[in-house]
C-alpha cells in the first residue's frame, strides 16, 4: 500500500550549471516526522522549497497525495495551500495583529467567514500558548513566540503536511524550547512533518526517521536510534563526530 504524503521521485535540481540535488528519491508517510540534517550546502533548504515549489526541478517528480507538484500543469496555489511551510526568518506580516496573521490566509484565500476565521485563529493560537497575545503585533513578541504564531498561521490552513526550515536556528537559546514543543505536540497528533534542524535532540525524540543530506545527495536515511548509534556510511559517522 501506498501511504505517502509526499513523494519525490529521482528529482534533480539545477542551479545554472550547479547540480544541487542528485536524484534524490524521499517518501513522506502519513503521519510521520521525516528530519533531514546535513552540513550548510548540502541542499535541505532546496528539497523543502521544491516541494512548496518555490523552486523548479529539472528531472523527476514531486506528489502530493499522488498528484503532481511539478507537472507543467499543476495547479500550484491549490496545492500550495496544502503544504504548510514555516522558515528561520520570521516572515509574519508586520502590521497584523498575531490573530489577523492567522486569519488572513484563511478569509481571503478559503473565503472562510470572519468569525469561523476568528474561531480557528483562536483555538491556534491556544494550541501554540499564545491567546493572549492574540491583539499583539510582531514587534511586540520574542522570536519564540514569532514563530509560534508562524506554525499557527501555517496550521490553519489545515495542511496534509508541514515543512519546517530550521525555525530554531535564529532563536536566542532560551527560546528553542518552546518552538520544539509545540512541534513536538503537533507530530503528537498526528501531523506529518519534514524537518531541516541542527536540534539533534529533537531528531532524536521527535523523528520517525533521519534523512542525512551531503553535496545534494541523500547520503543516509535510517530511524534515529540506527542513525545516532550506528551510522552506516562514512558521511554519517563524520557528521556526528562533528557535533561533538
Ligand atoms: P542547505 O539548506 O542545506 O544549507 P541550500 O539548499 O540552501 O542548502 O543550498 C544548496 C546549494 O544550492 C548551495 O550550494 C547553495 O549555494 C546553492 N543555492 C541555493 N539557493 C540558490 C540560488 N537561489 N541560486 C544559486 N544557488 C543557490
Ligand atoms: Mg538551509
């Protein structure tokens, strides 16, 4: 049977003449939280923004819930709304309340009335523990809670799936935590999830499996207890040995 969320198949990437991902072949299953690590360079961000297609592929295929992402023909902001992406940067619109961040998408591009808009905002953002900080603007909330608000906004979308680009890495440390928790939670219930980190605890606990990327290729993808404790490649015993 075939349970994949999201499927790349032989996929191939091009940068001019830079060659950034090498037929990789990745299949995302209902429900799981698929982490991908790897050194900078390597090409997670690309995978992620190729599946949103933010970028283009040149050869292969990407599915969503078996149709095509990458076909000429795809209705990409249909299927964009499905896919759920939060970046490193906070990209909240600025001069939107935490609430009408998370409503925004939702009325205009679901056309869901204002107060059912207002409702799911509402039941977000007590889910990511920021009720009361729905009336606050941005500039008005640490980047923990930016990104917090950003997963919601993501979120009420109702994605099948979410994509996570090292939404930690630009947090003071303090407030890393409660960025993962809430990821934490939400893989709890259910979500699948694709997951670029350098957080290798949260790999660790959270990950149903570790997808290692080097120089555009998937070098090693195993569960985490394999992973950390028994690497199989050379790449995968040098990361490791780099982290610590
Ligand atoms: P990672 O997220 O693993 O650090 P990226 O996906 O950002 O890696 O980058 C993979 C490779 O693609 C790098 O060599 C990077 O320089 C290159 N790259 C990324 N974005 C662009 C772009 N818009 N134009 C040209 N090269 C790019
Ligand atoms: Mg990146």
């Amino acid at each position: 049977m075939n349970n994949a969320v999201l499927q790349f198949d032989d996929i191939d990437k091009y940068f001019g003449e830079t060659h950034v991902l090498k037929d990789i072949t990745l299949n995302i299953d209902t429900s799981e939280v698929c982490v991908i690590v790897g050194p900078s360079g390597s090409g997670k961000s690309t995978l992620l923004r190729c599946a949103n297609r933010l970028e283009e592929i040149q050869n292969g295929e990407i599915r969503l819930d078996g149709q095509s992402i990458s076909a000429v023909d795809a209705d990409v902001n249909r299927l964009r709304q499905r896919i759920g992406m939060v970046f490193q940067s906070f990209n909240l619109f600025p001069h939107k309340t935490a609430l009408e961040n998370v409503t925004l998408a939702p009325r205009k591009v679901k056309n869901l009335p204002d107060k059912e808009a207002t409702q799911r905002a509402e039941n977000l953002l007590d889910e990511v523990g920021l009720l009361e900080q729905s009336s606050s603007y941005p500039n008005q909330l640490s980047g923990g809670q930016k990104q917090r608000v950003a997963i919601a906004r993501a979120l009420a979308m109702e994605p099948k799936i979410m994509l996570f680009d090292e939404v930690t890495s630009a947090l003071d440390p303090e407030l890393v935590g409660e960025v993962l928790g809430v990821m934490r939670d939400l893989a709890g219930d259910g979500m699948t999830m694709m997951v670029v980190t350098h957080e290798m605890g949260f790999a660790r606990e959270v990950g149903d499996r570790v997808v290692l990327m080097a120089d555009g290729r998937i070098v090693e993808s195993a569960s985490p207890t394999s992973f950390f404790e028994n690497p199989s490649t050379t790449r995968g015993k040098q990361f490791l040995s780099k982290l610590l």
